[in-house]
C-alpha cells in the first residue's frame, strides 16, 4: 500500500525524510519505503506520524478525508 498522505503531510510541513525518520527511530531508506509502499507501517509510527502531525491515522491510511483529529472527549 502507497501511503502517499504521509509524504504530502511532511513536504506540507517542509520536513525532509532524514527528520522524520529520525523521529520514528529509523532509517532514511526505511521510511522511504514506507511513503513508496515497498514497506508496511507499524501501528506504533502510525500513531507517532498522527500525534506529529496532528492528525487521525485514518487520514493517513486514506479512510477520511478529514485532516483534523478526532476529538478526544470521551462521553461518561
């Protein structure tokens, strides 16, 4: 799977691979991977890419086209 999002989110944002990845903990090539589609995503640098940038992981995965995130607001 392309994630194709996550490479507009991050030139949006002026961020090169190398900052990325190194917040992910990974490699350059490895995260380039991940924005071609040759590797899939963990859970884990899911949610780290949706808290950086302040988004919900189904935006990242293509299952919204809804930038913001969800509202954390649980009902008791």
């Amino acid at each position: 799977m392309k994630f194709r999002r996550i490479r507009d989110l991050r030139e949006d944002n002026d961020k090169f691979q190398k900052e990325v990845a190194n917040i992910l903990g990974i490699s350059q090539q490895y995260y380039s991977e991940y924005e071609i589609g040759k590797r899939s995503i963990p859970i884990e640098h899911l949610i780290t890419l949706a808290k950086f940038y302040n988004t919900s992981i189904d935006y990242l995965v293509e299952l919204t086209d809804e930038i913001e995130p969800y509202n954390n607001h649980r009902q008791k």
